[in-house]
C-alpha cells in the first residue's frame, strides 16, 4: 500500500499561505475571509488535508466554522481529511470530523483503504473506537487486495485493535484477502501471539454458539451437539481448543 502515502505535500516551499499557516498549526490566518479553504496545493491537497494530517485540531476547528468548507474533497489519491487524521492516529482531529454533518466515513482511496482500515493497520486503537461508534461506517470494506479492517489489524498483530472489533455486531472475523488467507492464517504466519489466542477463542465460542443453537431448536442432544461444533471448525488447533471447553461444557450437565 505504499501509494496511499506516495505524493504528499513538501512541508511549507512553495505553498499556499493557508497550508503553510495549517502546518504551523497557527489558527489567526484561517479565521481572514480572504482565503479559501478548498483551494489545493501542487500535490491536489487542501489546507484541511494537511492540518489533519499534522493534527492540528484548533486550525481545523476554525476551518470547519467557514462556509463552504468540504470536508469530504480529496486529494488525486483518494485521500480524505479525515483518511488523514485517522491514519496519523490524530484522535482530536477525528472527532471534530465526526461531528460534522455529511461527513463520509467509508470513502476509499484509490488503493481502496478507508480510513477505518488504516486506523487499525497502525494500531490507533482510540481513533478505531470513534470510527466503529459512527453510524454509517462499514466495519468490512476492503480494499483491493481483499484485506478488511479487520484482517489488517490481525496482519500487523494490533491486539487492542482486533479487541475493540471483535466486539462489533455484524464485523467479519472469517473473511480473508484475494489470496484467500484469512486473519487467524496470517496471524499465525506473523507470528502474533495475544492475536491468534483471541482469535482461536472467538472461532471456538461462535461455532459452540451455533451448535447450543441447533441443540435447542432443533432437539440435538448436547453429544451430538459438540461433536458437530468440533468437526465444523476443521481446524486441528481449533479442535484441540473446542475439546476443552467440550469437557467443561458437558460437566456442566451431570
């Protein structure tokens, strides 16, 4: 994914006044009226996108005050101020953004990163729970290589990440990339542990979840139940994993 960040603005030479006023982080400049804060740089970025970028809330703020403001323009590659700030890990800058009306929370790149996904790819667990707390964010679009928000918090071994999300409704922990690796398989093959045991876990306690519900609705003995749950997972692992808590599901019966 390295062109989502090829292309982004040399810090102040050659900029307009309200960038370089925006890297500065100074806010006396953005409040005149005679700037327009839509107006990119060389690079197609806005003001907003570097101040995001930078994490400077205050300058933010006061652009947000102007009329006309979009804070949903992005730059030649697909970039959104608030793609910025989450993938920068700025939570203040994220939260202004949140607020705004119309804001787009699932827009993608040109690579097809959201900024969801790239709040959980480097780890910005605080920024990832603001996004998922936002109404309209679809926690399982991918980008054009398959990989989730999900699958890449669980490729970089982000655990307090890949904890917050395996904690949202409808998320899907199951789906893999183009390739057809899934997150358990690459956290494996990354060698992250705390990810794989919570991982493991959740895939043992969602299968059983199924199986206490066939048991219940469809009158299949508890027995039949767990062994149905452990061959289901296919996964030799998992297996070993669901046997346990077998052991201590069926006790809990006699």
């Amino acid at each position: 994914m390295r062109g989502e960040r090829d292309g982004s603005s040399s810090p102040c030479r050659g900029l307009p006044p309200l960038h370089s006023v925006c890297l500065s982080g100074h806010v006396s400049a953005v409040l005149r009226g005679d700037m327009d804060v839509n107006t990119p740089d060389g690079n197609g970025a806005t003001a907003m996108h570097l101040a995001c970028r930078q994490g400077h809330a205050a300058a933010l703020e006061a652009m947000l005050e102007v009329t006309g403001v979009d804070v949903n323009r992005t730059d030649p590659y697909g970039r959104t101020p608030l793609w910025e700030a989450a993938r920068e890990g700025h939570l203040a800058a994220v939260e202004l953004l949140l607020g705004v009306p119309g804001i787009n929370v699932n827009l993608r790149t040109r690579e097809g990163g959201t900024p969801l996904q790239w709040a959980a790819r480097k780890g910005h667990a605080g920024v990832v729970r603001a996004l998922l707390a936002a109404p309209e964010v679809d926690v399982n679009l991918s980008d054009r290589g398959g990989s989730t928000p999900f699958y890449s918090a669980c490729e970089k071994g982000r655990i307090d990440v890949v904890r917050a999300m395996l904690a949202v409704p409808g998320i899907d922990i199951f789906r893999g990339n183009v390739h057809g690796e899934d997150p358990l398989c690459v956290a494996r093959r990354k060698g992250h542990a705390a990810v794989v045991a919570a991982l493991e876990a959740t895939y043992v306690r969602r299968i059983f979840a199924g199986a206490l519900r066939a048991m219940l609705l469809g009158g299949v003995s508890r027995t039949t139940a767990a062994d149905l749950a452990i061959r289901g997972l296919g996964d030799a692992r998992l297996q070993a994993k669901a046997l346990e808590m077998c052991s201590a599901w069926q006790a809990t019966s006699t």
